[in-house]
C-alpha cells in the first residue's frame, strides 16, 4: 500500500463527539492487530488550520484545512458527531468532501450527527445507512432515504460506513472490515471483546 493510501483522515471541528472515532483511530494508528506490519497515519482535518476543542473539552489543532486534502491522497475520510452538525450549516463543507470521496470510490465513514450532515447532501438516499433513529434523519431537509435505513449498530455499503451515536465500536468495527486490517474472524473477535466483554475472544486475538 502507498504511504498516500496509508493515510487515514478524520474530520475535527469545534463540538467534536471526540470518543466516538477514539476505538477506530487507535488500533488503526497503532497496527496492534493488523495483518501487515505498521499502522495508517492519522491526519486531522478542519476547515482551517485553527484549533478546535471538542465536546470533550480537548483542544485539538489540525494538521491540514478542508482545502489542502484530496481522495488521492486519502484511504478513508471520517467524519464524527458533533453539535454543530444540527446547529446550521457550518460543516456543510465536510458533507460536500464526503461527497467527493464517495464519487472517487474512497470510503467515508460517519457517525451520529455526520449522518445528518450526509443525509442533507443527498449521500444516504440510495445507501443502506443507520444513525441514532429514522426520525431524526427525517428531520433533514432533503433526505428521502427513509426506505434504506437499518435498525442496527453499524452499517456499511460500499464505500460509506454508517453508525448512531451509542456505538463506536461497532463503527470502528466496520472501518476495520472495510480497510480489511485483518481477517473476518479476528475482526469479529475484537468486536466481541471491546463490544461485548466477551473474554473468549481474547484468546482468538492474542493467537493472531
């Protein structure tokens, strides 16, 4: 894999959900169970250079605006919840890149309030897709996706990964599957262990 394509790009702006991505970006930087040695390097983007402090108090500084990014350069966009994305339209720029993303076949990723923010752009209405609940996507101006939604944790088709605002892991699990770190069953074991308090499965991660 090109170190471009070993990029991995998570959007970050003021109100920030900052543990909703916090599972996925983790193991993804560390490699701790990946197949291939090494991890992605995490790249956070906002609309400027600014810092930003997340709904967690954390201040945060990017380390690239909105316009110094492109798919060539990225194996997967993420996109976190936050209140501004209910609050107006002041991270519509983000919906719209998700957009350019999906349109050169490079995965995006959205959770609880960034699914609003997709559902305005129009990227849910021909996706399967799940969020916090059908209503509050309902309550989107232009969203007509309403017969594509699933009650379940997480989400993905094709290239868009979906998930509500309860689970971060098993949206961390599905970024996994679609990034293919490693194979199914282990996947399936780090789910079952951060999800689920499942001991068994430690066994399966430590033999791979």
């Amino acid at each position: 894999m090109s170190e471009a394509k070993k990029t991995v790009h998570v959007a970050t702006y003021d109100t920030m959900a900052d543990w909703e991505v916090g599972h996925a970006t983790a193991h993804l930087r560390t490699g701790h169970f990946h197949r291939d040695p090494g991890g992605y390097e995490i790249v956070m983007v906002g609309l400027t250079r600014d810092p930003v402090t997340s709904m967690g108090g954390l201040r945060i500084t990017p380390d690239a605006a909105l316009d110094e990014i492109s798919p060539e350069q990225s194996a997967l966009l993420i996109l976190p919840g936050a209140d501004l994305w209910d609050a107006g339209d002041d991270l519509a720029p983000f919906a719209r890149t998700a957009r350019a993303w999906l349109d050169a076949g490079v995965p995006v990723a959205a959770i609880c309030g960034a699914t609003a923010g997709l559902a305005r752009e129009g990227l849910l209405d021909g996706r399967a897709h799940t969020s916090g609940a059908v209503q509050y996507l309902q309550a989107q101006q232009g969203y007509s996706g309403s017969s594509r939604y699933v009650e379940t944790d997480a989400v993905t088709d094709g290239d868009l990964i979906t998930a509500g605002p309860t689970e971060p892991v098993a949206f961390a699990r599905e970024i996994f599957r679609r990034l293919a770190v490693n194979r199914p069953e282990v996947i399936d074991a780090w789910y079952r262990l951060f999800g689920r308090s499942d001991a068994s499965a430690y066994e399966v991660l430590m033999s791979a």
